[in-house]
C-alpha cells in the first residue's frame, strides 16, 4: 500500500479510535515516496522482506539415505519440532524490535510449527527422519490457483552441514506437485542469508522485494 501524509491522517484517527500500540508498515522498496513518510512519521526499519517463487515439474527430489525417510509430522512429533524450532528464527524482524520480549517471540514460532502440524495456521508440515526422529521440517498452506506458500522451515543444529535442507525441499515439492500443486512461494528475511541461500539452490527466484516498518503509538 502507497502511504501519503492524508492517507497516514486517516489510518492515525483509526488508530486512535482502537487503542492499537502497533502499527506495521510493509512497503515496496522501490516506493520512495512512501519510504520517506513512513519515516517522517516515525515509522522504524525493521528489516527485509524477500519473497521467492519457483515452478514445479515433478520427480525433482534427490535419493534419500537409507536411514532417512521424508514423511508428515504427527502429533507425536510436537514435542522434538518445537525443540528445533526454539531460538532459530532470531533474523526475524520482531528480534531487532526491542518492544518484543524474545521468550514470547520464541513460543510464537514454537507454537507456528505445533499449528502446521495440526493444520491450525499452515496446513501441514512435513519431516525428514531419522528412524523414528524428526530432524528437519516445513510447513506448509496451500492457496487457490495451483498454488502453495511454505511456512516455516527448520533442521536440527546437528545435521545442518549433510545436504539436508535441499533434500527436504525437493521432497516437498514432490509432494505438492502429486497435489496438483504447479507453483510454490516462500518468504524469508534479508538478515537470513542461509534461508536464502537454501532457496536459491533449489531454484527459487526472487519475486519481490519489500521493507517492514514498525511504528509503536
């Protein structure tokens, strides 16, 4: 959304009327008109936000070891994903709020992947495991037109350096291809290069590029 002071005056009154402590501001980057009121207004940068598309073709994912099979989460899961989950999203934006206590962050994303699992937020979230032990996740929703949005996506710190991360998402992808998925999308932060880089190694390309504001009234 373009922001203008007469637009600005007419979301303050709202704001006011509702009591709301916080404001946040999502702009297109090259929207300079709207950068420069966001900050005469007050508004903090917050951070990045880099939005990934990719097409899917099918039978895309890699041979997994013979101790690893790809399969859904189950409500046993919840326990060991929330554990993987716990302190690894601190490139979040609400990590470089001050506002934001980092133990409430830190149950919100826990709590994120408990909800994919129970198809509560995202839909579903699938798992690489070894044995019965998850160690690797991703969320995801799936949207109209033939298309999914992966949530989140998390590996255990002792397995991050095995290839794991692109094995996992080629299975997913397979999986909302046999869906009658044909396109997927993503979002991470500008701060998160190895999200990033995960990305673009199975060819995900750059759809748009955005800032986050936050304003605290």
């Amino acid at each position: 959304m373009h922001l203008t002071d007469t637009i600005w005056s007419r979301i303050e009154r709202f704001i006011n009327s509702e009591n709301i402590r916080l404001v946040e501001y999502l702009c297109n980057c090259h929207d300079t008109r709207s950068v420069q009121v966001a900050e005469d207004k007050g508004f903090r940068f917050t951070d990045i936000r880099l939005a990934f598309i990719r097409k899917l073709y099918g039978d895309e994912a890699d041979s997994l070891p013979d101790n690893i099979h790809f399969g859904r989460a189950t409500e046993a899961d919840i326990p060991v994903l929330k554990g993987i989950a716990s302190g690894l999203y601190e490139d979040s934006r609400y990590y470089f709020d001050p506002h934001f206590e980092p133990s409430i962050i830190n149950e919100f994303y826990r709590g994120w992947v408990a909800k994919g699992v129970r198809g509560q937020y995202d839909d579903e979230c699938w798992c690489l495991y070894e044995g019965d032990h998850p160690f690797a996740f991703c969320t995801v929703r799936y949207l109209k037109e033939r298309a999914a949005n992966i949530g989140l996506v998390g590996i255990e710190h002792n397995h991050l350096n095995g290839g794991h991360g692109r094995r996992l998402m080629l299975s997913v992808f397979d999986h909302l291809y046999d869906c009658d998925v044909r396109k997927v999308l993503v979002v991470t932060q500008g701060r998160n290069y190895a999200a990033q880089n995960l990305y673009q190694s199975v060819d995900f390309r750059t759809k748009v590029t955005q800032l986050w504001y936050h304003k605290w009234m």
